[in-house]
C-alpha cells in the first residue's frame, strides 16, 4: 500500500471481485492491535534468531542524513527491497 501513496490514481484494488469469483479468502493485520499480545514474546525470541542466523532479513543502507528525502520517497515508489536504513556515521572512533 505504501508504494501507492504518490500515485495520483490511488492504491485501488483491482479485480476485486475475483474474490468471490473463486472463493478466495484475503486477510490481513494492522501490527499496532497484535503488539500488546506479542510485544514480550517476540523481543525474547526474535533478537535471538537474528543473532543465530535462523531468521533472515534483508536491509537496503543508504549513506548519509542528506539521502533522507531521497529514501523516503523510494520506500513509498516501492523501489526498496526490504527495510530502508539510513547510515548518518560510522562506528569507527
């Protein structure tokens, strides 16, 4: 839906009634009304499947503060391929 947000026609659905066509089932969550029931679960087990490498995740990093428009708007084109950093420093002292 996101990459919908620029375009001037909308995010409309289309064919829509192949839904019912072929008895199709679609479902779909707002993350915000699941945090309360899941919110401890997940932070005790998913930081650690990332560190185990049993969860995979991709990042697209963009280098410095100056990108920010840049990648926001990529982000709502849908030209990003997984979560969108922004790297404004290094970690290096």
């Amino acid at each position: 839906m996101i990459a919908g947000y620029n375009d001037p026609k909308g995010a409309a659905v289309r064919n829509l009634y192949q839904v019912f066509a072929k008895s199709i089932a679609m479902f779909g969550f707002i993350v915000w009304r699941l945090e309360d029931k899941y919110n401890k679960e997940f932070y005790e087990n998913v930081p650690l499947w990332v560190s185990r490498g049993e969860l995979k995740h991709k990042e697209q990093i963009f280098e410095g503060l100056d990108k920010t428009g840049e990648v926001i708007l990529a982000v709502q084109k849908g030209d990003v391929h997984g979560k969108a950093v922004i790297k404004v420093a290094s970690d290096e002292v």
